[in-house]
C-alpha cells in the first residue's frame, strides 16, 4: 500500500512540473507580443503627431470663423428686430387710420365706446412699437457700426460683401434718424393723442350729476342718493385713455382737463340750487341783510352744504378713483379731487365764516346752533372723503369753521344775559303793568332754546369751550348741568331786571300788578316744558308761582283793602244807631265807598293790566270774596236806616267786581281795547258798573232833598 502511494505522488509531481514548464514558455510568447504591440503604437504616436502639426492651422482657422459668425449675428439680428419694429408701425398706423374713420361716423354710443376702445388700444400698441424703436435704435446701429469697422479692419470677408452692409448701415441710421422723432411728436401718434385728449374732455362734460334739484327738493328724505356719474363701460374708456396719456408723457394734461372739466360739471350742478346769497359773504355784508334773508340764507346754506359733500363730492371722488386710480402715481386722484373740491368747499367757508364772524344778534344764536350741529353731523363723513394729507387744508378749514361757530354762539348766549340786566337802566317798566316784551322774548326765547333740537347743540358748545379752557385731561360736566346752569343765570338776570323796574314805579299798585304779571306768565310759559324740566317744576313753583301770588296777594291789600275798610263799624255807629245822623252818615259812607269803588274801577280800566284770563279769573273770586261780605253784612246791619232808598244790591256789587276784571284791557300803547269774547268771564249779572253808580247817585239824590 505504502508503494502505490509513493507512487501517486510521483505522478502528480511530473504533472505539475509539465504545466509549470507550458507556463514559463506562454509568459515568454506574452512577453514578446508586448514588445511587438508597444512598437505599433509608437508608430501610431508618430503619425498622429505629425497629423495634429497639419490640421492645426484649419482648426485656427475654423475657431475666427466662429467668432466673426457669433459677431455678425448679435449685431445683424437687433438689427433685423428694429427693421421688424419699423414695419409693425407701420401696421398700427394704418390701423389707427382705419379705426379714426369708423370712429367718426358711428353713432350709436355703445358701438362708439367699444370702437373707441379698441382704437386706444391700438394708440398703446403703436406707442410701445415707437418707444422700442427709440430705446433700441441707437445700441443697434451701433453694434453693426462696430462689425463694418471690424471686416474693414480685418479684411475677414471680400470687399463686395464688406461695402454692402456698409451701405445698409447707412440707410437703418438715416431712418432711425429722420423717422423715430416724426414718429413720437409730428407724427400719427401725436395726432392720435390729440384725439385721445379730445374724447376725454368730451366724455367727462358728458358725465352729469343727476336729480340734484329734486333731491334739495325733496326734504321728507331721510338720507341723500349717491349715483355713479357714468356706466362701466364710459368708466373703462376714460381709465384706459388716462392711462395712455400718463404713458405717452401727458400726464400733465390728463389732470388738467379733468380738474377743469370736473370742476365745472360739479359746480354747475349746485348752481341749479341757485346759492345767489353765496354772493353775500362778509360780515359787513351779513350784518346789512334782513332778518328774514339771512334766515333762509343760512336754512339753504346747511342744505346745499350737505348736499355737495354727501353727493356731489362723493360721486366726484369715486369718478376720480375709477378713472386715475390705476395710474402709476397712487394718490393722484386724491390731489385731483380735492382740486375739484378746493374752491367749491371755499365758497361754503367763507359764507359760514362770515355769518360767524357777524353782529351776535340774540335771534342769530338759533341759525349759528343749526349750522354747528349740521357740521357734527357730517365731521365723521367729511374727514373721510377728504382724507390723507391731500385734504388736510380742507379738514382743517372745517375744524376753524367749527371753532368760530362755537365762539360765535356762546357769545350771542352770554351777551343776551348781559342785555337782559343792561335794559333795567335804559327802558321805563309798562306803564299798565302788563308783562314787558323783554320777559316775553327771553322766556319764549329760553323754551326755544332748550327744545330738542337746540338743547343738545348747545350744551355740546359750552362742553366744548370749557374743555378749551380747563383741557382736555379735565373732567366737564354733564350736558344737561351746563345746559341748566347757563339759563339759570339768564333766569336769574331776568329776575334782577325785573326787581330792579318794579322799583321805578310812582304808584304804588303797579309794582305789584306788574311783578304779579310777570312771574305769573314766566310760570305758565315755563312749565310742562323742556324749559321746566330742566330747570326743575318745584323750583318754578317757589321760585315764580310763589312771588306772583305774594305779589297778587299785596295787590289786593293796596289796591281793595283801603275799599273794604270804610264800610266796617265804628263806635259812634254802636252807639247811636237810629237818629237822622246816622242814617245820613250810613248814606255817607256808602256814597264815599261806592266814590271808591268808582276810582278802583276807573284806575283799572285805565292805568292797570291783567292780560292772563286765569289769573283775572282767579283775582275776580278772591275779590268777590273779599269785598261782596263785608258790602252785605253793612247793608244788613243798617237795612232800617236803608229802608226805602234805593242802593245797590250784593249780587250787582258782585257783577261790579267782574266788571272791573272783565272790562277793557291796555294795549302796548296805553290806549284801552275791547275784550275778546274769549277773554270775557262772564259774571251771574252782566252789569255796567258806570250805569250801576249813576243809578246809585240819583237815588240818593232824591233822597236828600226829600
């Protein structure tokens, strides 16, 4: 076993060292075909070496070919663009022809506005063609300069070919020269723009204000209709016109014949409000116009005032907006409206600052109240359309406004309180002791005042001026305690000029009849209205009620009480109360009462005046009251002395009584007047006390000489 092994191995050891052989002769064969190949490839190298040393000249050769194609073609082909150009110019030129004549003889509006549409939108398209040529023309002409110099200079080409893009150049800048600037200032464009200018003025004097009339008629209107001045398509043209204007660098004129022809149109449609007294405006002026005048004047001025800002300004805005709004410079429009506005709103101003600034008559103070509130009302409207620092000088015109308006009627308040005390020196108290017209003036006066449409405006003048004294950081009082504290110092003037002409009297009724009449009359003016209230009933009661029936109740001790007393006993009347010489002293104190009572009658139909119905009522009883018992019980104690004469009876005294409080009145001249049968209060027996009286005298006449 051990041999076969042995001899295995022999054999596997033969067959490695045969294949070890075969591998030494292939590594030789290999060896030797590398030597072989690195021979063919310097060769190779050889032959490509001395290729590349021939071809190089034509590769030079091909790269400045190159070269002068790439520059050609960037100066050729602007070149070749700006020729292009030219010819769409010239296509939109005969397009603009074209549509200027369908334009002019279309009349069916709509059809007009769409022509006229399309024909702007041409006049954009031959701009913008134009103005390429014009920034393109120069850089164009020349980069092909350059290229003609570089082939002359460099011979890159043959003289023939050379000498014609020569000439070409040439011919592109003497048409560049002569044709660019006819074309944007002489040419069709400029007369297109012309055009253009045209339509806008006559599209804008097209546009009107409607119903402006009607509207100022129409007062039951509880808010002022704003209406588009022009349909959506006119709005369109007009933006896109402006904007073709602002492009083609008539930007200028754009907004000048839109302010112009804006202008116009709004003011034309407030003078069919016919504002003549817009005329009057200074206050030398105001100050000689009649009552009456000024009045409606200022009525009509807070109407038309309102109007325009409300409707007439608000549509101009809005039109300004749509048709500028879109061009490049953003707050354009608003310049332009408020130069519609400026003068217009001028005119308002200046009418109410004259009225302001005018004599402070007490009737003024109404008017100034109604226009101050007018401009609160619209303060909040007003600054927003003239808003941003555009209509800055018109918001600040109107807060100066308002400022002389609140002056102007907190002066006229004051300085009626100090006429009111100024006229107890200068003007005699009535003669009759009726109630003066001052007092009559300034209560109805103060009930006007504190009326729903005045309280407020006024309390919102005195709440302003204090906080323009004391600050704003001070805390004001409330309206309604301003309100009552200013005419409670009225209140109190026209007391103090009250006393003060009671005092002039020489007879001493008539300051009781005329301060009974008049706090009388200033208590039934006073309450059950705004005045009252706010002033406060119970303090009208004591303060005025109480001084006319303390004055009424004087009236009666001075004026009847003396009657009253010659018919009370005496002791000699006690003593004796049968003989003759008491009868004739009976018959002598009813001859110097009924003599009395004659002169009472007499002074009242002539030198007093009760003009309240109530309150002649109201005397009659308490003086029936007082004079009819004491006259019967007399008559009763002495009806045996009395017996057989003739004497008037107490029912007929008592219609006597009436007859004084029902007799004539005074008029404002002195001159006595007749009753009204609604001023008439009837008594049981409609008797005349003259009638009466002589009746009296003749009886006690025949009595005597019996």
């Amino acid at each position: 076993m051990a041999a076969n092994e042995e001899d295995s191995a022999l054999v596997k050891l033969e067959l490695a060292c045969s294949d070890l052989r075969t591998l030494l002769q292939s590594s030789a064969k290999l060896e030797k075909d590398l030597e072989e190949m690195e021979k063919k490839f310097d060769s190779i190298d050889e032959k490509l070496s001395t290729a590349a040393k021939r071809v190089a000249p034509l590769q030079s050769l091909a790269m400045a070919a190159k070269a002068l194609e790439t520059r050609i073609n960037r100066a050729v082909s602007p070149a070749l663009g700006l020729l292009h150009s030219f010819k769409l110019s010239e296509s939109f030129q005969k397009k603009l022809i074209e549509l200027s004549d369908k334009l002019s003889i279309e009349k069916n509006p709509r059809k007009r506005l769409k022509k006229l549409l399309k024909y702007v939108q041409c006049v954009d398209q031959l701009n913008e063609v134009i103005n390429l040529i014009s920034r393109d023309g120069e850089p164009v002409i020349q980069k092909l300069q350059e290229v003609v110099e570089f082939l002359s200079r460099t011979k890159a080409t043959d003289q023939y070919r050379t000498q014609r893009l020569k000439e070409t150049l040439i011919t592109l800048k003497a048409l560049y020269e002569s044709e660019v600037d006819a074309m944007r200032f002489d040419g069709l464009l400029d007369e297109a723009l012309l055009n253009l200018q045209d339509e806008f003025e006559i599209m804008l004097q097209q546009m009107k204000h409607q119903n402006i009339g009607e509207q100022q008629a129409d007062e039951e209107a509880d808010q002022t209709l704003v209406s588009d001045l022009g349909t959506e398509m006119e709005v369109q043209v007009l933006r896109r016109i402006a904007e073709t204007l602002s492009a083609s660098d008539c930007l200028d004129i754009c907004i000048d014949i839109f302010v112009k022809v804006r202008y116009r149109r709004a003011a034309k449609a407030l003078m069919r409000l016919n504002p003549d007294y817009l005329r009057t405006y200074t206050p030398e002026e105001i100050d000689e116009m009649q009552w009456e005048s000024l009045e409606t004047a200022i009525s009509l001025w807070i109407q038309h005032f309102e109007l325009a800002v409300k409707t007439v300004f608000v549509s101009e805005k809005k039109l300004c907006k749509q048709v500028l709004g879109g061009l490049p410079e953003v707050l354009i429009w608003l310049e332009c409206f408020v130069k519609i506005a400026d003068k217009i709103m001028a005119v308002f101003f200046r009418f109410g600052e004259g009225v302001a600034r005018s004599n402070r008559e007490p009737q003024k103070l109404f008017k100034l109240l109604e226009m101050f509130d007018s401009l609160e009302k619209l303060k909040l409207e007003f600054t927003e359309i003239f808003e941003g620092e555009s209509g800055a000088d018109i918001c600040i015109r109107f807060r100066e406004l308002e400022k002389l308006l609140v002056h102007a009627s907190s002066k006229v308040f004051w300085e009626f309180g100090l006429q009111i005390e100024g006229t107890s020196d200068f003007f005699a108290p009535q003669q009759d002791g009726s109630v003066p017209k001052l007092v009559r003036y300034a209560v109805n006066y103060l009930k006007y005042l504190t009326t729903e449409t005045y309280s407020a405006p006024m309390a919102k003048v005195f709440r302003t001026e204090q906080m323009w004294k004391a600050g704003i950081l001070s805390k004001p009082e409330t309206d309604e305690n301003l309100l009552k504290d200013a005419i409670s110092n009225i209140m109190e003037a026209l007391q103090r000029n009250i006393e003060s002409k009671s005092s002039s009297y020489k007879d001493k009724i008539l300051p009781h009849i005329f301060v009974m009449n008049t706090y009388w009359y200033i208590y039934m003016r006073s309450r059950n209205t705004e005045l009252g209230k706010l002033i406060g009933e119970q303090y009208m009661k004591q303060k005025y009620k109480s001084a006319a029936e303390e004055s009424a109740y004087m009236y009666q001790w001075r004026a009847w009480r003396p009657l009253v007393r010659l018919l009370e006993k005496e002791e000699s009347e006690e003593q004796d109360n049968g003989t003759k010489a008491t009868a004739a002293f009976v018959r002598g104190k009813l001859e110097a009462f009924f003599n009395r009572f004659d002169e009472i009658s007499q002074r009242h139909a002539r030198g007093y005046s009760i003009p309240d119905a109530d309150l002649r009522e109201q005397l009659r009883e308490a003086t029936v009251k007082l004079v009819v018992p004491v006259y019967s019980e007399f008559l009763n104690a002495h009806s045996k002395l009395l017996s057989g004469e003739s004497y008037v009876s107490p029912e007929s005294l008592k219609g006597l009584v009436g007859q004084v409080f029902n007799g004539t009145d005074r008029t404002s001249n002195g001159k006595p007047k007749r009753r009204d049968s609604k001023d008439t209060v009837p008594g049981r027996n409609s008797v005349s006390v003259e009638g009466e009286l002589k009746n009296f005298r003749r009886s006690r006449s025949k009595s005597i000489d019996a």
